[in-house]
C-alpha cells in the first residue's frame, strides 16, 4: 500500500508545499525594512501605537512593537501568498506589482481604518484620528509590499 500523496496538476497543493512559507518569509523581511523606515521617521508609532493594539504598551517597548509587526508582517504575508496564488501571477514583476497593490491596500484598510478603530476601542494615547491617511504611512507601506514581492520571488523556489 502506498502512503506517496499525488500533488502534480494540484494547484492546491502548491500552497502547502512552499509558497506560504514564501509569503511567510517576504512578509517578515518586508516587515524588517519597513520598521527601519518607521524609526527613522516616527518610532513611536513602532514603540507605542503597534503594542498598544494589544494593550502592551504604553510604556513605549520598541521589542514589543517590533514583535507584534513581524507577525503582523507574517501574517499578511500568507495573503499575500494566496492572492500570488489565485491570480497566478508569475515573474518578479508582476510579483513586485502585486506587492505595491498589497502595500496600498494594507495602508487603506489597516492603516487608515481598522488601527484608528481599534486603539481608540483599547484606549490607547496613540490613537490617531479617523480616518488616518498619512503619507509617511502610505511609504513604509509601499516599501512592506515591494520588499515582500521581491523577497517572495527569491524564496518561492527554496522555501
């Protein structure tokens, strides 16, 4: 009896063997270089308003902060993996193009909305105004979703 699982022609089965550990991968390198840029420009937003979206902080804990954005950045990175994945995109491009659309989306919706939302619900200091537009924001972002495409190519084959 054989225990060999047939996984050619499934495309399903591509998501299990590689690309979310491929998107798992990008997200947390995107995720790296965006936290350079956020304390660059604004480490509070690193060191106060990401923790406090799960009550830990204030005080400020940059740790912390850098903790919850990695998983963050992890856990948008198996969407992301996902959305490569249903729209068959291939090539770094096409990829990198995907990335910059995610970035955006991710600025909008999370960003912009949902974070505003949510700190104001935990109480936190850091709670910005709705919606929450910024432009240094839309940048970090931006940098989350072309570093995660590039870095998802790269992977997607020895991940």
């Amino acid at each position: 009896m054989s225990t060999t699982t047939e996984t050619a022609n499934n495309p399903q089965a591509d998501v299990y063997n590689g690309e979310w550990t491929a998107g798992v991968i990008g997200g947390i390198a995107g995720a790296i270089v965006m936290a350079a840029a956020i304390i660059a420009m604004n480490t509070p937003t690193l060191a106060v308003a990401i923790p406090s979206l799960y009550t830990l902080a204030p005080p400020a804990n940059v740790g912390l902060g850098l903790f919850v954005h990695l998983s963050h950045g992890a856990i948008l990175g198996v969407i992301f993996a996902a959305l490569i994945g249903v729209g068959e995109f291939s090539g770094l491009g096409a990829r990198v193009g995907v990335g910059v659309v995610w970035g955006v989306i991710t600025w909008a919706g999370f960003a912009a909305l949902v974070m505003p939302v949510w700190l104001g619900a935990v109480g936190s200091p850091a709670s910005p105004p709705l919606p929450n537009f910024a432009p240094p924001s839309l940048l970090w972002h931006l940098l989350y979703g072309v570093v995660l495409g590039v870095i998802y190519d790269v992977s997607e084959d020895i991940a």
